[in-house]
C-alpha cells in the first residue's frame, strides 16, 4: 500500500495536505523518516507514525458522538432531524452508521463505525457490553428496586429483561446498567419500580465514557486504547 493511501484511510485528509504532511518529515515508517508518498508499505508490519506518534491502521472507521435532545438516531428521515445532520460530510463519506439507538430526548454516548460486525457484537446480549445510563426521574422507586433489576425485570407487556443494576445518586436520580437495548427499555424498567424518567443520558458503552471534551452534537475518532478495550470485550 501506498504511504499516502495508508494515512488517508486512517486521517482522511486531502491529497495535497497529506502530501505536504509527509514532505515535511513528520512521518517516520520502522523508525526512519519517509519522505515519499509513494512509498510502499505493509499495514500488517510496518510501524507508521507521525509527529512522533504511532498510527494504527484502521480498515474501517470508528468515532463516539455526543448526541443532543431532539435528534433521532437514523442516518435519514424525512420528517426528523438526524444525528447524520451533525455529521460532517467527510465523516458521512466513509459510510459510518450508528451502533444501535438512543431515543430523540435521550443524550449521550452514541458510537458510529463502518464495521458491522463490530457494532452487531456491542449490541448483541450474547456479549454482555455494558452501557451506562444516568437517570432523571418522578415518583417514588419500589424499596426493593434494586433486587427486581439483578432478578431481571418484568415489563407491562410480559417482556423480561437480562439482569441489570441500578444505583441510587438521591431522590431523584439515579444509574442504570444494563447488557441490551430493548425498546424505551430504561425507560420501561424504571416504571416498572414506581418512576417516569424525565431525562435519559448515556454515559457509558463497554468502558469507554463519554469524552466530557465534546460538545452536544460533536464527534471525534475512538483512541487507539479505546478501541482496543472495546475489541478485547468480544
């Protein structure tokens, strides 16, 4: 592979900045500085960096985003607003989608990839994945809430939920874990303990939080080391 293809797959900048990039010895290949775009490369073997810094090579792309209130977590729709309305187009061109949902009121930590098989593992309850969820809540919750999520809730409609956990913060709000994504399911477990969520934020995905850097609406690439802890959950 070309240096120059190798560094737009994983940067996904323009030619000529690439080109200027490289012509400035920033990027070193096995330790040596490599000055031609044309060089050739193994993505398998060779170690690139730049500015020092190592650069993993990434087949498929992978990024979290902050979503805000009032988006649907959709790449089109034609009566809502999307999160793909907050993606740049740069981003959109490498066909990320996201992984899973989050309701229009709900916030938070939303994952986008291009692999399928990775987002199809983070959502499957076959693998546990832990996502986190800060909740904000009305009503009184049953004294023995906690006991009813580790058993496994019964919702109204005789679904029953995998075990789960939630944590009391006050009166008033609370943590909620759990391994699938059932439909409205955190919403539809706290009612079946006494509450009605009135605010739903994820916080959370497989250990890995939401970088408190973004902005509402922002998206940046997941870390090599982010990655890694999300790969080693499969």
């Amino acid at each position: 592979m070309r240096l120059d293809k190798y560094l737009n797959d994983i940067l996904n900048l323009g030619r000529k900045d690439l080109h200027r990039i490289i012509k400035a010895g920033r990027v070193t290949v096995n330790g040596e500085v490599q000055s031609s775009p044309d060089h050739k490369i193994s993505e398998d073997s060779d170690v690139v960096c730049m500015d020092g810094e190592k650069i993993m090579y990434r087949k498929c792309f992978y990024y979290m985003m902050n979503k805000p209130d009032g988006y649907i977590t959709a790449m089109e729709d034609r009566r809502q607003a999307t999160i793909a309305d907050l993606i740049p187009k740069d981003v959109l061109d490498q066909k990320v989608f996201p992984v899973g949902r989050l309701d229009k009121d709900t916030t938070g930590l939303i994952f986008l990839t291009s692999d399928g098989q990775f987002a199809h593992r983070l959502i499957s309850p076959k693998y546990s994945v832990e996502k986190v969820y800060h909740v904000g809540f009305q009503g009184d919750l049953l004294d023995d809430a906690e006991t009813l999520f580790q058993q496994g809730i019964h919702l109204d409609d005789g679904t029953v939920c995998l075990p789960a956990k939630l944590e009391r913060v006050d009166e008033n709000k609370c943590i909620v874990t759990v391994t699938e994504g059932k439909y409205h399911q955190v919403k539809r477990m706290i009612a079946a303990v006494g509450g009605t969520v009135i605010s739903l934020h994820r916080q959370e995905i497989g250990g890995i939080s939401l970088d408190p850097a973004l902005d509402r609406g922002e998206i940046r690439q997941l870390t090599d080391n982010e990655l890694c802890i999300l790969m080693t959950l499969f």
